[in-house]
C-alpha cells in the first residue's frame, strides 16, 4: 500500500487540477473520477500530530461539513483552517485540531482536473490520525465529508458521483468488511466513537442507509 504522493504513485503527466496545481494525483477512483492529494498543503499543529497503523483501519466513516463555503479547493482549506486555528471547544479556548478533521473532501460543486473528470481530494495520508469521529473511532477509521448540510440541502451530483467511486475503492484498499465497514458519525457510538445526530445530515444519511442495504441484499 502506498501513500499519496510517496514512490509508487502514479502521476499521468498530462493531467492536471487547474483549481490548485500543487496537487498531486494519487488515483483513479473509477472511470471519470479521481482521488488528488493535497495533504502535504494543509494546515497543522505539529506536536499534536499522531501516526497511525494503517493496517488497523476498519471503518470508512462519513460526515458532512455543515457550513457550504468556497467551491473546490479553497473550500477544502477553509474547512482545514477552520478547526486547526479558530474552532473553538464549549469553555472557549480553541480547539486546535492537528490538522484537517477528514482524510477524503467531496466537493458540493463538480470539481474537474483537466481530463475532464470529478474530482475527491485527500487532506491527509492514511497513517495520519485525524480528529473525526472522536475516541477509538478516530484511530480505526479513515473519513470522508460532503461539503455542506445534506439536512438544508439535498445531495448534489458531485456527492453521489464521487461517493459511489471512492466506497468501493476505500474497501479494496483498506479491506473493509462491509456493510459494517461503511458508516458515518451518527451512529460513531457503535466504533468507539461519540455520535452527533445531525451529522452526515438527513440526505446524506439516508443515502449511505440505502447503500448498506444494497450489500446485505447481494450477501442474502
């Protein structure tokens, strides 16, 4: 398994993301859309950085962002700098997350590189333990986050294109047992986790439901 960015990746040199050109291409998530890696431009606080052992992760667990902000890239970085240098905890002293609270961003709006196709960003490598879903949850899961309220908003199309190409993916590549291997902050309890309700929101909730039934069906 190689990291994003990390000798073994490979870069197709006439592919490029106009949005941000630091990054770099890690994957083809499925056939028109890919995973870009952008973690090594993300903000962090350096001594509450802590590794991980990819081998240990088991849940692939989904969030929504809430507030929509900025399209593409911008987006993504707002949200990172948002819980590393200004969240602040219910006493009022930040939070100072260690860097960005998820490992894969799904756009709100099509994000394309220049082939064409949409485009999922990775803010951190997978042996980062990133602040997520809180607890042992944080450890054993990688997560992902559509930008926005799902509650407020429906789903857009970039949220179903590229989370219908990044699950299979997630499960081939840290061999999660489905369907227990997907799941999404409300239900965080269940994985050594905390809940919150309202996240990953209504339609976002409802849709990743659906998706798991899909694979107790083919399994029965």
């Amino acid at each position: 398994m190689t990291s994003a960015g990390k000798k073994g990746a490979v870069h197709p040199p006439d592919i490029t993301l106009p949005d941000e050109p630091r990054a770099i291409y890690e994957a083809k998530l499925a056939f028109g859309v890919h995973l870009w890696d952008v973690s090594h431009i993300m903000p962090r606080i350096e001594s509450k950085r802590r590794r991980r052992d990819v081998a240990g992760i088991d849940r692939l667990f989904f969030h929504h962002s809430g507030a929509l902000g900025r399209p593409g890239f911008a987006g993504a970085l707002a949200s990172a700098n948002y819980v590393v240098k200004q969240r602040k905890n219910k006493d009022g002293k930040r939070a100072g997350f260690p860097g960005p609270a998820y490992t894969f961003w799904i756009p709100a709006e099509d994000l394309r590189d220049s082939s064409g196709a949409l485009c999922v960003l990775r803010l951190n490598t997978d042996t980062e333990r990133s602040w997520h879903t809180g607890g042992k949850a944080n450890g054993r899961g990688v997560s992902a986050v559509f930008q926005g309220n799902t509650t407020a908003r429906p789903m857009t199309h970039s949220h179903e294109e590229c989370a219908e190409a990044l699950i299979p993916w997630a499960v081939r590549r840290y061999g999660l047992r489905m369907p227990d291997g997907l799941s999404w902050h409300s239900i965080g309890d269940e994985s050594g986790g905390s809940s919150k309700a309202a996240c990953p929101g209504k339609g976002a909730e409802s849709w990743l439901r659906g998706y798991r039934r899909g694979y107790v069906t083919d399994a029965a």
